[in-house]
C-alpha cells in the first residue's frame, strides 16, 4: 500500500499538482509509516522469541495468549514434542 502511495504523490508532483515540499513531506510520512511497522513487526517477533526462550514462559502465557491467540496456539504445538 504505501509503494502505491508514494507512486501517486510522485504523480501528482509530476503533474505539478503539488509543490516539492508537499512531496518531500508525503515521502518522508510513507518512510515513517514503513519503519513503524518495521519496529512493529521486530517487536512481536522479538516478544515471541523472548517467550519461547524463557524458562518460566507459562507465567507469561495467560497475557500472550490473551493478545496473540493464534501465535500462543502454535507455540503450545511447538512445544509439545
């Protein structure tokens, strides 16, 4: 989605519908939108990881499964050998 937004505020700069620095201000509004869920991503991923890792990982199971139903599912198979 945001490789088409970026694709229609160059048009629209190209078309000289808006000034460079509208474009520059919508660019760097996409970039921040892609790093935040960049971060987003790392985070659960790094969350997920740090779960499965921990010894202790069933007293964090009840809030994990709560948010990530789906994901404390597959990790609960995973574990069960």
């Amino acid at each position: 989605m945001s490789q088409q937004n970026s694709k229609a505020v160059q048009l629209q700069f190209d078309k000289g519908y808006i000034q460079q620095t509208d474009l520059l201000s919508e660019q760097l509004k996409i970039q921040q939108s892609r790093q935040n869920y960049l971060q987003a991503a790392y985070n659960l991923f790094s969350s997920i990881i740090t779960v499965k890792t921990d010894k202790d990982s069933k007293a964090y199971m009840p809030i994990f499964s709560y948010h990530f139903p789906i994901l404390a599912a597959m990790s609960e198979e995973n574990s069960n050998p």
